[in-house]
C-alpha cells in the first residue's frame, strides 16, 4: 500500500516565540507584530507570508516555555483571531511551536516578506534552520 501523503517540513522549538495569524490582512499582523514585541521586550521581528493573507511572526528574544505560551495565549486573546486561538492550543498540546517551513500541496514555502529591528538571536537561530530544512527539501 503507498501512502498519498507529503510531508510537512517545520521549524519546531520551544524558546522563540512564534505566531501564526490566518486570514489576516498584513497590515494587521504588522500591527500585533509590533505590539507584542514592545510590549514583551522581544526586540525584532520577521513576517513571513505563508499563503494569501496567512502570515507567521517570528521574534527575536529567547524566551523559557512558559513566557512563550503566556505571550502567545495573550495575542490570541486580544486578537480574536480563531485561527490564533487554535494554533496555540495546538502549540500547547505538543509542547513546542511550530510553523511550516516547507511547500504544502500546492502552497509553497513562506517567503519573509518583512523584517523589524534586531535579527541577531533567535531570529538568526530560525533563518539558519530554515535554510538547512530547503537545502534539505531540494533532493526530495
């Protein structure tokens, strides 16, 4: 028996703190992406466009588990995104978060589409681990 399914390639960790806004106008997440990162001391950002108004946010500060999911809990309240809301019961059923890194179906893979202020710790973390995982997706 063969298997129809793809796989999903994702960055998955604990310590960065990740959002994943669906069905949200850029100029939104923006907004919440500078929100949260002045609020929460978490230096820069980066957007990166997964599909037609789908877009993951990724800090720059590292932060322990706990202050993720409570940072992350707080942007779904305040948002009212359902999306928001369900990503981060997800987030917090598996431990770590999570975002696709990778094509899935016919989506191809996210595209940073934005950038804010300092890149250097986290961020840097993710964009090395992102390269590596499409270096990866080029021999499949």
């Amino acid at each position: 028996m063969t298997s129809n399914h793809n796989p999903l390639l994702g960055f998955t960790d604990d310590e960065t703190v990740m959002l994943d806004f669906d069905d949200t106008h850029f100029r939104d997440v923006r907004y919440w992406a500078r929100r949260v990162a002045h609020f929460f001391d978490l230096g820069g950002f980066l957007i990166l466009k997964s599909s037609e108004n789908n877009y993951h946010v990724v800090f720059n500060r590292r932060v322990d588990w706990s202050e993720n999911m409570s940072i992350v809990a707080w942007v779904s309240l305040y948002s009212n995104k359902e999306g928001m809301r369900k990503w981060f019961l997800m987030q917090c059923i598996k431990g770590a978060s999570t975002l696709r890194v990778g094509p899935k179906g016919c989506k191809s893979s996210p595209r940073i589409v934005y950038r804010e202020d300092e890149q250097d710790e986290q961020i840097m973390g993710f964009l090395e681990k992102r390269k590596n995982i499409k270096n990866c997706i080029k021999y499949f």
